[in-house]
C-alpha cells in the first residue's frame, strides 16, 4: 500500500494540468502493473476519465487494474487545493486480498465519517487509506484519534499509510499506522524516514490485526528538527542542487541553521562563512 498521488507527488499543483503529465502517469501506471505479479499493489495517481480528473487509487494484480477509487472529499483550506483540479468521487471501492474484503479510501475520506461507512456497507472488512497528510506540530496523535473513531463505527481495522518527504514548503511526516477494530494502535511506522513495513492480518469472520512495533512519537522540539532537516534535505535534492553556504553571524539562529543543514546534507556539502 503506497501514499496518496505517490506517481505524481503531492501537491502536484498546476503541473496536473499539463497534457504530457497525464501520458507520463499513463507510463508508470504501466509499470507498477506489471510489477504486481503475485501481488496487490494499491497506489495513487491522478487519472482522467470522460474529461474530469478525480484523485485516485488503484488496486493492482497479475497485470491488471482490479478496482480504482476515486477521492470523495476534496481539502479546500489551508494548503490544500483539491478543487481547483480534481472532482469528487463516491462510489466505494472493495477489492479481495486472499478472502479478506478490502476497501480503500483517500485522505480526508477517513477524517469524516461517510466514506468509510460506504466502503463498510459494500462488503469491506478491512480499509486502507493512502494519505499525504502535512506536518504540524501535535497532529500525529490527532490523526490517531480521528481514525480509530472510523475503526469503532464500522467495526473494521485500518491501515493508515502516510507520504514521508519534503515538498516545497510542506513537510510530510510518515507516522502509517494500523488500528484494530476497537481503535486501537496495534503498530506504527517510524517518522521523517521511509520504511516498507509488513502488517500482519488474521483471517477469519472479522480480521484481526496482530500487534507489531509500535514507535513512539517524537517530542514536540525533536519533531519540529526533524521536519526542518527534512524538508531541508529534499528541497535541495529534489532541485538538483550542489550544497549550501551559509552565512554565520555567530548568533544562535545561524548556528542552528547550520546545524540543520549539516544533518540534512552532510558536512562535505556545506560551505560556513563567517561574517
């Protein structure tokens, strides 16, 4: 299971409305359909159909599309802005993993409680839901919370698999967790470092998650650090550049501007000029 948009990145903004960006999401998708042989994959893209572009996942086996889920509730506030590109979805999507009815939903779907009861009335006795869910302080237990309230209305677990990077001035923080049907945290990926985690699932009337690591959260000054070196990291490689030089004052700001960009780029990479 792979975060939301994972083939364009997100935000992919007015980049979207590019034609050549359609045909290079059109490419991937064919590649990670023929690397599902033996496997599901569930994975996001953007995707037109009759002229109107919805924010997607599909679900991938043996070389073929099983199901694709289109986004119901599209962020307008903040640093989202899902309308001006996409259109919203509905309809339900539940795809059968080894006997285990499973649907899928997107990102804000599951912070509001009608697209999980629809996918939970179409059969589903597990949800995933793919997500690019910013960084901000305190949200990693807010999201937690949210979303067990979705496992206890409907009686199903979830696993919540969030984007890790930097992305011009967003910061995507990880965190992908698994409740179990009661809402509880069974496991928890790590923060600000990608990871292929597995979860384990027993089948039966109702699935039942089995406990996995669990990693804490990180407090609220380690938090901020890492985000900052993160975003640090990935703005200056996803851009192609060589390093940084920064200007020292010999204050405390420029100290720690420095140290954040030493632990994102590398000593080697920093040039230090004392003013």
């Amino acid at each position: 299971v792979f975060p939301e948009l994972t083939l364009t990145g997100y935000p992919p903004e007015d980049l979207l409305l590019r034609p050549e960006m359609d045909l290079r999401v059109q490419v991937a998708r064919q590649r990670v359909a023929a690397a599902s042989d033996g496997i599901h994959i569930f994975i996001g893209y953007p995707v037109i159909l009759d002229g109107k572009r919805f924010n997607a996942a599909g679900a991938y086996r043996d070389g073929s599309l099983l199901a694709e889920y289109h986004k119901a509730l599209l962020p307008n506030y903040s640093v989202f802005d899902e309308k001006r590109y996409f259109e919203p979805g509905g309809d339900p999507a539940v795809v059968d993993v080894a006997g285990v009815p499973v649907g899928i939903t997107i990102c804000e779907d599951i912070w509001y409680p009608l697209p999980a009861r629809r996918s939970a009335e179409a059969g589903a006795r597990l949800i995933v839901n793919l997500n690019a869910s910013p960084f901000h302080t305190g949200k990693a237990p807010e999201r937690e919370e949210l979303v067990g309230k979705r496992a206890q209305e409907n009686g199903v677990p979830v696993v919540y698999v969030n984007l890790v990077g930097g992305q011009d001035e967003l910061v995507f923080d990880g965190g992908s967790f698994v409740l179990d049907a009661d809402g509880k945290v069974t496991q928890r990926s790590g923060y600000f470092d990608e990871a292929q985690d597995v979860v384990t699932i027993d089948d039966g009337d109702m699935p039942r998650v089995r406990p996995g690591a669990v990693t804490p959260h990180p407090d609220g000054d380690e938090a901020v650090y890492r985000a900052l070196v993160l975003g640090v990291r990935d703005y200056v490689s996803k851009n192609g550049f060589g390093g940084a030089v920064i200007g020292l004052s010999g204050g405390i700001d420029s100290a720690l501007t420095l140290a954040v960009a030493v632990d994102a780029l590398g000593a080697d990479q920093v040039e230090a000029v004392l003013m």
